[in-house]
C-alpha cells in the first residue's frame, strides 16, 4: 500500500485509471460558478457584454485533505469590436487556467474568437472558435509504493504538450441566454501508461441556459442550468437558483447530480462592493457540501471569483445577458 498520501491518493489514481480505460470520465475543470466564466466552456461568448471584461477564479476541494487536494485556477477576458445592435460584431477573448488534482496536474491557455449576428430586437447569435494547448504533468516520481518496481505505477514524472481546439454557438437576448460548446474537438492521447491507446482527453459537450425574471423594481431572480457530457461518461448537471436584490448582492443555492445521484449541495453569495474607483467589480463566493462518496472525509470545497467590467454592466444601451449573471 501507499506510504503516503493513501487516501487521497487511491481517489486520484483511482481517477486515473478511469481515464486510462474505455469507460471515460470527466476531465475538465469543474466550477460552481460557471454563471461568470462562460468564455472558458463556450468561445462564443467572447464579446456578449458589448466592453471588456475580465474574470478570474480559484476553487479549492475536497477541504480536509492535506497537500495534493484538488485545485484549481482561472482567469479569462474578452471584448467586443463594434457596439452596433443591428449589425455583425465581433468578439475576442482568452484564458488561462490550470488544474492540480492529486499527481496530475493541466494548465491550459486558449483564444477564442466569435462572430455576432443580430436576429432580433437586442438579440444575438454568435459562433464561436477557440485554439490553444494544454500541458499535462504526471508526478510519477512523487509515488511511493511498499513494492518498488510495480508496473501499475508509474515511477518517473512525464509531461505532454498537446493542441486544442474549441466550438460553440451561443444566444443571447435581454433576458434570456443558451449556448451549447464542444471543448477538446480533436481528441488526442495522453501517453503517460502502457497502455497509451486507452488513455485520450474525450471530447466534451457544454449545454448553458439562464433566464433573467423580474419580481419587483430592484429584484431580479436567476435559474440557470449546466450540463456536461463527455463520451462514455454519465452526464453531469448543475442546477442554480440566484436572487438580485438593489443590483449590489446575490444569492441562491445550487443542486449538482452526476446521472441521477445528488453529488453536492452548493451555497452561493456575491456583491458589487462599494468601492468608488472600482464601481463595477463584483465580488462571488460559493461552498460546495459534498453529499455523496468523500462526504465523511473532507470539508466540502470552497471557490472564489472575482469579476470586473470596463463600462456599466446594467445600462440599458449594453448587450448584457444575462443581466446580472
């Protein structure tokens, strides 16, 4: 058995023996608060907000466990070229990120590239493309075994670089949005075992919807929905429910299932802080309570956002949607 690290190390490798198999897993990143990171699951949200705007997240899970824990990081921006609401615009956008989960660790960067059509009154349809690559390490040196030599583990750290790409499409009204995106369009295979065919990033599909309701002057409810589907694999979704209240703080809870089973609970709240020169940050927090599997030993998963627009997120003269998420 492992000398170190033992349970967290079974759930990891356990994890990756999944993705060395037929019977594929999910492999992107996972963020509660995919309501402000869009452009990182679909490039067709690059330029929706009509200015600039920049996002970065940190989520740690599984709290509890020492170490190697998972975590992850991201930090994205996008603009749009032309602010016209009845001609083809364009949109341009980036990101970078980077995923630590036990031995295994991604970092990935991408540029995303879309194209707007108005079909409707302060409506949009946009197609979207995005390129980059991505770097997966394996700390194979960083495992210790009671039986050295043990061909299931590998024994040196390895490390790939591969190229990326990503499609989407993405609608938007001033109430309501969708958008569906495939992420790792060109599979390709990650070399890090014996058996190399088996082991490949799947492609993956994103399904996004959100609604803005309006239930009284200065408060604005919020369902969205998030679903993933990589080949072989179960589908994940998340399920939210925010509330606007005075256009400064936001709240709900969030329910997420893998197939059929409840996986977490999710709390969310966030703010725009009354900072003078920084008007249009926006300030998010979200707890994840673990409700199946690792439930009993650790402490749920926290994430953190951070979002800042260059122009007014809620003047009437904007393409913002969703309003406020």
């Amino acid at each position: 058995m492992l000398r170190k690290y033992r349970p967290l190390f079974a759930v990891v490798f356990g994890a990756w023996i999944l993705w060395a198999s037929p019977a594929a897993a999910q492999q992107e990143s996972l963020y509660s608060q995919y309501m402000f990171n869009r452009l990182v699951i679909n490039p067709a949200y690059a330029g929706v907000k009509g200015h600039f705007s920049m996002t970065g997240l940190f989520r740690t899970q599984w709290v509890g466990f020492n170490d190697r824990r998972p975590q992850t990081f991201a930090l994205s921006g996008h603009g749009a070229l032309g602010r016209s609401r009845d001609k083809v615009s364009h949109g341009l956008g980036g990101f970078i990120s980077g995923d630590r989960n036990g031995l295994l660790e991604t970092y990935a960067g991408s540029l995303a590239y879309a194209f707007r059509i108005p079909v409707g009154n302060r409506s949009f349809l946009s197609l979207g493309l995005s390129a980059g690559a991505q770097q997966w390490t394996l700390k194979g040196s960083d495992i210790r075994t009671d039986q050295p030599g043990d061909p299931v583990f590998p024994t040196e750290s390895q490390s790939v670089w591969r190229p990326d790409v990503g499609a989407g499409v993405f609608f938007n009204s001033s109430i309501f949005y969708a958008g569906f995106s495939t992420a790792h369009l060109v599979e390709f295979d990650l070399p890090f075992t014996k058996n190399a065919e088996k082991a490949k990033m799947a492609r993956h599909y994103f399904l996004t919807s959100g609604v803005d309701l309006r239930l009284g002057n200065r408060v604005v409810l919020t369902p969205s929905v998030f679903f993933r589907y990589a080949a072989q694999a179960p589908i994940q979704s998340d399920l939210n429910l925010n509330l606007m209240v005075f256009e400064a703080l936001w709240f709900g809870p969030g329910l997420r299932f893998d197939k059929n089973n409840l996986n977490d609970v999710i709390f969310m709240i966030g703010f725009y802080p009354p900072v003078k020169n920084f008007k249009y940050l926006r300030v998010g927090y979200s707890y994840d309570l673990h409700v199946a599997g690792l439930r009993a030993h650790q402490g749920g998963s926290h994430e953190i956002m951070l979002s800042l627009d260059f122009g007014s997120p809620n003047k009437p003269d904007r393409w913002i949607t969703p309003r406020y998420f």
